[in-house]
C-alpha cells in the first residue's frame, strides 16, 4: 500500500498546543479512591482532612513524675522540700482510679493521664523518696505545669491537611494521631504506552538483522511512574493501519491518556495520523511543534481522551515527553509540577538553538559549588547521550544561541542527577578498577572520549579527574607538552603507571602479523580506536613514521588500512572485535591480551598519569582517588597486572610552569 | 512486677554510635535480585551491565533519503543536479534485498539498514523525482553521511552502566537498547516496625479515656519506604516482658532491621533493655545518645541484625530516625545518602541548643529567594509540630546558640517541602475559602496563629499573608495601630472585610445566656480563643471593660470564668466544642454560628484585613489572591456570607506611614 506523505503544514509553540488541549479537555484528576496510610506515600489528599477527636484526647503528663495540687508545693525549695503522700500510681494507658486531694499526689508516667484533683506535674527529677509512701518535693510547679491539655494541639472540627496536599511521612503521622486509617486520594491516570515501527523488537528476545530494541516504551513507563501516573505496556505495533487501528481503539477504552512513539515523521509508514482521524472528533488537534527535536510530535483527542504521538529517537522522545505529557500527567493525577524537577544551571560555552524552532539541548549536570550545564552532543538515537544526559535545556525559537555563562533552566529526566566525581578520558582497566573501589562511597561518572577530550573537558571545567596518555613525537615525552599546548592552567598533573601497549591478534596468529606494517600490507580487517584518544594518537604516529619512510602521505596509508574508520571507544570494545571476529587485528594493552586469550606484540611501553582540576583537588572523592594510587595495595595490583608497572613517585603531585 | 529504672551513664554522639555498629555489622545490601526493568525504577543496580549487542547493531540511515554511492553525487548542486535510478526501496526493521551500483540509488527510510554498495545518503529534501524510478540529487554527500555506523554508539563489551547505580528512566531506557530485560538489583532490606506503650491504639479503630492512636508505625513506615527499604508493620506491644520478648524473638527470625518507638525512657515500663540484652550477643551496644530529643535512643545488635528503640514522641522519632536510622537503611538498600535530603538554609533569629547534648531542632522551610529555617515551637508530642515542620536542624554540643542569619543544614523529613503561599494569623472561614480555591494552582500551607501572631510572622518574614482582626481598644480602630506600634515595615496592609462576632450557644439557648457578663456570672463552662488572636483580644477588652465597672482586676473575672485557659485555635474548633457540649459558649462569627445551627448574639463588627510581606506581593500566588479579593465572584460570596459584608475599596493595597 502507498502512502501519502504528510507535510507538517501548521507547527505550534507548546503553549499554544496546550491551549488547544484545554479547549476539549479539563486537565484534572479523573477520580478518587480509599487507600491505606501503608499505601498513601505520595498519593494526593482528595479531600480536607478533618480531625474527629482531639489531640491529646485528655489531659496527660508530658513527664514522668507525681501528679500534684499546685497549690500543695507553692514554695517548695532544695532546703525547704515539701512531703507528699503517694496515694496511687497512673501508667500510661490506665484510666486513673483515685483522684489527688489535698497533700497528696499520684505517681504517673509520661503519656499517661492526670487523675482528678491533680492540676500540676512535678518532675520525678525534683523529687525525693522518703519511704514506700512519702515523697519530698524540691520545686514548685505552676498551675498546668507539664500537663499537655486536652485538645491544645488540635481540636475536633480542625483541618488536619488539605485537599491537594502530597502526602509525606509527616502528614501520613499527623492522619494516623487522629485516628484516620484509610484516606481519600486522587486516583491514577491510567496510561497507555505503545511504540509503533516495524524495526522494534522487545528486550529480552534475539535481535535479528535490521531490528533494534524498543527502548521508548521503558523510558516513558518509568517517567510515567515517577510522574505519578499508573503506566501499562501494551506491545510494539507494526506500521500496518489495521493493527494501529485496533490497538488504539482497544486503548481508548481501557485507558485515560495514551503516549505513543515512532511512526510520526511525515516519511515512509506515517499511518499515525489516519488512524487518529479517523477513530473519533476532534481528532488530531497538533500536527507537529515548532521544537527540534519533536517537530513531528501529535497530540489528538478522542473521546475525551488525549494521545500524545512522540518522536521515535529516545533521546528525542524522552525530552518531548518531559516538556509537553509530563505536566499534562502530573496535573491528572492532581500533582502540581515539582520544583525540584528544574533546577538552575550555568552554560560553559555559548550554544546554538534554531532559528524559529524552540530547540532542546540534552546536558550534563556537573557540580562546582554552582551546576554547570554541558550540553551533550551524539545523535538522537545515542544511548550514550542518553546515559550521560541529566536534563535539557531550551534555546527559545527567537535566540540564535545562549550566550556562555548564562544561566538556564534545566529540565531533569530524573531528580537522581549528577555525580561526585565525573572522571572522563582515556579508557583503562586499571583505572576502571579504582573507580570500581571509590563507587562503594561515592557516585561516580565515568565518560571514554579519550585522552585529548578529557585534557579539554579539564580545562573547561567539565570535569574532576581525566586520564591521559598522550605521546608527543617531537620531544617523545608523554602528557606535559600536552599541557602547555593547550594552556591547560587549571589543573595539575597526578603522576600515574606505566602501561604496555601492542598488536593484538588473535591465539595462533592466523595472519602471520608481525608488525605495524602488516596491518597496512596484508589483506587484515583492521579496528581503530576514537580520535583523541592516547591510542589513535599512538597508531597515527606509526603510521606517519611509515609513511615518511615510504615517502608518501599518511592519508594514503590510512585508506589501504580497512577498518582505519571503524572506531572503538575503550580496549575492551577493540578486543572483543579481535576476539570474536568482527577484525583480525587492533592495537591494545598487554593486560587485555591477557584477560581476552588474544596475542600481543609489544609496540611501545607509555605513560598513564591524571590530570585533576584544581576545583576539585581538596574534595573528598579526588583525595581518596590520590590517596589510593599512593597506597600499598594498589602498587601491589600494579605490580600484578601484566604489562602495568608504577612510575617513580607514584600519586605525586606536579603543577606544570606554562 | 517492680521495674528497675535503668540510669544513661554512657551517653554517646551519633556518630560514636555509628563506630560502634560498624565494629559488628557491615552496613552493605544484603543479596541481590533480578527484577523487571518494569520494576527497576529507583532501584540500585548490583553489577555492571556490560552490552552484548552493538547500538546501531547495524550501519543504518539516520533520515529519510536516498542510500547512494557518495562518489556518484560529487559535484552536485542546485545548478548541476546528478541523475540517479531507483533501484529499490528499504524500510526501517527490513533486510536490504538489493544493492546499490554504480549510478543508482535505493529510497531508504529513517533507521533502515544501509543497503551493500551504499556509503552515504542523501536526504529526500535535497532530491526531487523526476520519474518512477529516477530522482535527481542537488547535493553532493560526503562518504558516511546520514549514516550511523555499527557500535559507533556502544560497541558490544562496554559497560553501559555500574553497579551501584540508582536506576533512572534514562538508565532503564540504556538497557533496553541493549537487549536487557532484566537486571540485578540489590534486595531490599525488610525492616520490622513496631510501637510499644499500654497507651497505643490502631488508627482506625475507637479510642478509649487515656488512649492515643500509635503515629510512629507509620511515619516510619513511609520513611523506610522513602529509603529503599521494605518495611512491614509488626504491630502495637504491651509494656510486657513476655509479649516484647516473643515479637522481637520472631522479628530477629524474619527481618534484616527492627525499629520501635517507646518503651525507652528511663521511667516506668522500660522494658526494652532487658529484653533486648536477653536476646543475644552483644545486645544493647548503645544505652543512649547525647542528643536532644533523642536521649533514650537503644541501639542494639542480635545476631548480626540491628535493633533500634527511637524515642515515643512523633516528633523526636521522626528526627532520631532521619538522622541515626536513615543512613544506615539507605546503605543496607545500596543507597547513597540523597544530596537532596539535606538542604542549606538561613536562620531568621538566633536559636539556642542545650548545653553538652547535640540539639535538633525542627524548622519549616520559607522560599525568600533563599531558604529560610523557622524553628517549630510546640512540644513533641504535637501533631501541628509534625506536619508544620519540614526538617531539622542541628545545634552541635559544643555550641550554645546558632547566630541569626547564620547558614545551616536542614535534614528534611521528606524532599516535598515548602510551599508556594504561606499563610499565617487569624482563622477565618472565609480566607479558608479563598485559599481552597488558590489551592488549585498553588500548595498553600495555612497556620491559625492568631491575628498577632500573624503579624510578627509577617515583621520577621516568614509568612506571605496573614489575616488581622486587631482591635485597639484606645483608637477603636481595627489593624493599623498595631502594625505602627510594632513598627512593620516590611509589607502592606490590604483591606479586606467585615465580619461579625458575636456569643455563640447551643439552639433554644439552654442557660439563658444574654450577653457576655453572663458567662462571667452563670454557672457555664466557656470555650476561649488562642493568645494572640483577634477574638481573644476582643474577649479580653471586654472583660477588662467589665472589670472596671465593677471595679475589680481583669484578672479576678478571669479566674471567675470557667474555660477561660481552655484555648481552641480556630473558629470551627469553639463551634464544634459548643455544638457537642464540651462547652456551654463560647465567642465566634455568625457565619460559624450558621453552619453549625447555634444560637448568635452579636457582640461587634469587626475589620479583617490582610498583611501582605512586600517580598511576595509581586509573586503569583499573592497577585491572584489580591486579584480574587477585588473579584465580583468575591463580593458576591461575602454579600451572601451571614455576617460578613465587604469593606469599601475591598483589595486596595495601603501603605501604612509608621
């Protein structure tokens, strides 16, 4: 079947698609329920809450001691000590069966109720006793004195808490002091998820050629959750009009608000729209938003009930939901918008938006006693801009860019955000080892992007702690020249290990490699490392010295090498390609060899040290970090890990003279 | 049975308590578990997961297009457009059947695998169709472009996310996209709640003369909860040796912590230790803590479990367990102490401690811009306490006072706090009404205080509103006296409304009452109002008039009055009193007197105004509450309220010259 390609011709602004969503439908909550004070936590109060019996509920004795007339021990001093009779004893629990008259007093425990004739309480403290039945009295006690009146903290007809009030564990105590057991909350939207794409497979079952995993339905049940909504599943939908069709009108009638992904860009398979027409008025009402990403976003409504159609890319699809369905959700379920769900950021650099289209910016939230906002770059697709993001922010559809330290609005995905130590850089399993020691106490962030991104990342301030092990041909020394080329100022070098890097190959050699230039000559599937990385500098190196020898240009060299282009992002990554065939060849550390069974001739003994910012040099996580490169235990690990040795003075500060 | 009263001679500080349980127990989760990613949410991961596909699994286009050879489309522009045959079409999630040669082209859909032959494509709005099966192309494309290469995202080995990681939508989205379903997360710890004290009654059921319902149970039940554990409410001991001994007996079985609350004081009915020291080895390892309140704080260790006793009062329980308990729960569940769980404030006035024991004092929290911590006076049995507070802060031992303006850490109860309207003075039906109607798009926390209570909360910022009804028995004149004689210049006073006050009584007004002396002189019990508000300001000018005329001192009718310290806090409350005969009158507004089908005489007119704080008066929430006072839908209410009548120039802001 052909089908019609859509043009988005009417693009509105967010606010304006909400104002046509008020048009046809009241954003609140759809109903109410009884639930118990166990399952109240974070429900919304339906109803003001009115106290039905006082607090006390009697008059009762803050303290442990006698219940006493005031009047009895007016006067009463350390040298002029009052006798008392002890006539009875009131437990907490206990309806008092004697009452106090005059020189006599009770004995009563704190909570417990003030017998009659009683109108004071003098601590056990500032009494003595004399025998079984006598006490003396060291102080005065004032009229009322350590009693808690009845109904002098609420008083029956007292609003305990209100209609719309989120329940805490405060307010779950102050309901249960009044008796109240079961309380009326707003009940859950019921909300629909499905993802729609012929390419989409369920996670959990094999991925055959072409398919990818469905990774929307999970994001959007999980922000539903936290939203406060009561999210379902209801499968992966194909791009055939008949089984949407019915899949949407089996939703309509089970659910109040239905979030599907995919199928909405005005390309091949756009059936979304059709459908959405067709099964009932007003229909769809927002055929696209002047945001990027979300242009092909649609809202419909049908029967009273809203279906948001969001982008398929899950970077992409998770921002459009926490701008638009987000509050729509929370407002349903009678939850105001929480604060703490945006939070104020600084940007490190200018960043660009699009002219006329509202533009949502994934960032990374990093603390530096104010929260930095570093945008995310990939594509949208990108699981990595997907775990590294915390938020967005928005470049608004009139402002060509925010200008560099401006301060922004950032949208969390989740108020789990940030770390407390954002390590990035250089990809190594030693060091992965000693991060794997410091999470059993801090959170910690650890980002591949190689050598040279994480010596930049220090420099901007994006980060606390990046591994370097970047070769300079001329002076032939590691990381310092590095350095001072880029002016790196604010940060000092922590002096690391030695590490052994090679060829790797797998067990027997199967291509007789021998050396570097085999790579080039013999017919081998090669795999590259990322560019920046210590590593790629390491290959280009080689390559240029070859190059030069042969007296032709790199770049030839590069294009007879097949792989050249097909970049890994950490040893692990380069051999598991070696390991199971995806290449013949790569280059890698000594102790990856080891771990993976593959071969390894040694190319180049290099230096591994850290670069730390200055900011984060006196905090906790980068001193225990110094701490334990200094320690015993770790110059033992590097002792045994193959092809690793600890340089001279080892976890030693250096401040580099630029 | 004879109870010996155990003496705390070994107080110790919070954290020496800590030394001690981590010399006996390691405070690490305790198993792991796989669940659903659909149950994955907040949970912490308890290994690294390491992705088993690449991401794109595939080489795939990343926009609609034409799947071309880059080489055959070099050169071409607007004015120089390249011809190419459409061989064939690929959808996204199918195989390519064909490939690309030489000339040709293959349409190709956003996320469909690159057919053989291609290495580019080029995107549709830079192609027209010229026929069926030839389109033209006016860009050239460089070779990969619009292509996502395979694993150029996450190559198969890398680690896609770290044990210990709390798992986030964004995290549940990264390990869809690797295919996993299910994931190994830390076990919750299952925490045994119980309550001790004869006093303690269920919530739900009645309470008998000297009972009180048990709080603690669920306050910490939702706070375990807040804090990944899983807690089970065991239920309400006995101050009984035997019945304690059994419950504890068959928790240490059963669960991995028990909390209780009560039976801990050094007075009466203090059981807990003995049993506890009975138990097993080492028992009770903590007799006390140094804090305030807190000091009866147990803790105790039984075969490697925890056992904490936090002190009976809600307030002091909440606060122990937030700052002993809480940690220790998070740690056992994987859990970090939450950045968000303690926020920095200032104080608006000096706040003392005690003297060698670290002092927790509870706060509310006001946003001025910044945070703003008000101590919660009341004691710590008060309900009002509880829900009015939002944390608390920390005086340390060694410190006498915290200084005014000085910042602090506030240990929230719950990330829920504050509010964005805070009202607070005088309790008025009808400013109930109003609020209920803001609470719609605003949380708005009311504080019945009184009218001058209000007022001083308004002098020192910590309240937006509050409602004044301030008779100056010298002038005669209601409000503006009283924000000149305590000189209140940092806010506005807006005109409100008239109500009337009046004698409130039972319907065929069974004690003949017919004007206030009578409730001086007959045998009546009389309800009063809290210090500080209007009504009791009233009440006492009228007393102090009849006073002189019968030349006696005010205090002498005081003393005459029966009820006259017996203070209710709202208008509601004194009706209700009256209405159910736990008193025979009282002084309230005719509108109460309505609603409740009482008997009105009619004492005074009064003026009810608003003080509005100049830092809110620019914020929404107030612009709408003002907004709404000048409304017709406003007028028309008061004009149909008994007793009440709007004040000429209702909602005009009047700057008072002081």
């Amino acid at each position: 079947m052909e089908i019609k390609r859509k043009i988005f011709h009417k693009l509105v602004t967010p606010e304006e698609a909400l104002e046509k969503i008020v048009r046809y439908v009241r954003l609140k909550p759809l109903g109410v329920e009884k639930v118990s004070l166990e399952r109240a936590l974070g429900r919304v109060l339906a109803e003001n809450v009115v106290a039905k019996v006082n607090s006390p509920p009697f008059d009762r004795s803050t303290v442990d001691g006698y219940a006493v007339r005031s009047i009895d021990v007016a006067g009463a001093r350390e040298n002029n000590p009052i006798r008392l009779k002890v006539v009875g004893k009131v437990e907490a629990g206990e309806i008092p069966k004697i009452s106090v008259e005059s020189g006599e007093a009770v004995e009563i425990a704190t909570g417990a109720p003030i017998p009659p004739g009683a109108d004071a309480v003098v601590m056990v403290e500032f009494t003595r006793k004399v025998c079984e039945n006598i006490i003396e009295v060291f102080k005065s006690v004032s009229l009322g004195g350590n009693i808690s009146q009845t109904a002098s903290d609420v008083m029956i007809g007292e609003v305990i808490a209100y209609k719309g009030t989120v329940i805490t564990p405060q307010i779950i105590g102050a309901l249960a002091a009044v008796g109240v057991s079961r309380v009326l909350v707003f009940k859950k939207p019921k909300v629909a998820i499905l993802s729609t794409g012929n390419e989409l497979v369920k996670p959990g079952t094999p991925l055959s050629y072409g398919k990818i995993y469905d990774v929307n339905s999970y994001t959007l049940y999980s922000s539903v959750l936290e939203d406060g909504g009561d999210p379902e599943i209801i499968g992966i939908l194909p791009d055939s009009y008949e089984k949407i069709k019915e899949t949407l009108s089996y939703a309509l009638k089970n659910y109040d608000v239905i979030i599907t992904s995919g199928s909405t860009s005005a390309g091949i398979g756009d059936l979304m729209y059709r459908v959405l027409d067709e099964l009932g008025s007003p229909g769809v009402i927002v055929h696209g938003l002047n945001v990027k990403p979300g242009k092909p976003t649609i809202i419909a409504i049908i029967n009273n009930k809203l279906v948001f159609g969001l982008p398929g890319y899950p970077v992409s699809c998770l921002m459009n939901y926490n701008l638009i369905v987000k509050p729509i959700i929370r407002k349903l379920a009678g939850l105001r918008t929480k604060k703490t769900s945006v939070v104020k950021a600084v940007l490190p650099f200018r960043v660009f938006g699009e002219k006329g289209r509202r533009t949502f910016v994934p960032v990374a939230l990093i603390r530096r006693g104010k929260l930095i906002a570093f945008p995310v770059g990939g594509d949208s697709g990108s699981i990595a801009r997907l775990t590294r993001s915390d938020g967005f922010i928005v470049v608004p559809e009139n402002t060509s860019f925010l200008e560099e330290n401006s301060e922004v609005n950032v949208y969390l995905f989740s108020e789990n955000y940030g770390s407390d130590l954002e390590v990035i850089g250089s990809h190594c399993p030693v060091l992965e080892k000693i991060l794997d020691k410091l999470r059993n106490k801090f959170s910690v962030r650890m980002l591949n992007i190689g050598s040279l991104g994480g010596l930049l990342a220090i420099k901007r301030g994006e980060a606390d702690i990046a591994g370097l092990h970047l070769l300079d041909p001329e002076t032939a020394q590691y990381n310092i020249p590095f350095i001072r080329k880029y002016n790196v100022k604010n940060a000092v070098l922590v002096k690391g290990y030695f590490r052994e890097q090679g060829i790797i190959i797998p067990k027997g050699n199967p291509h007789k490699i021998r050396g570097f230039e085999d790579i080039i000559d013999k017919n081998v599937r090669f795999i590259n490392r990322n560019k920046g990385s210590g590593t790629r500098v390491l290959i280009d190196i080689l390559i240029s010295k070859i190059a030069e020898k042969r007296g032709v240009s790199a770049e030839d060299i590069k294009r007879r090498i097949d792989g050249y282009w097909i970049e890994a992002k950490t040893h692990f990554a380069v051999a598991s390609a070696v390991k199971y065939g995806r290449a013949d060849v790569g280059v890698s550390l000594r102790f990856i060899a080891e771990i993976y069974g593959l071969e390894f001739i040694p190319l180049r003994e290099e230096e591994y040290d850290f670069l730390i910012s200055l900011d984060a040099l006196n905090e906790e996580p980068v001193k225990e970090f110094i701490e334990y490169l200094r320690s015993r235990e770790f110059i033992e690990i590097l002792n045994k890990t193959p092809g690793y040795r600890p340089k001279d003075g080892i976890g030693e500060i250096v401040r580099i003279n630029l």
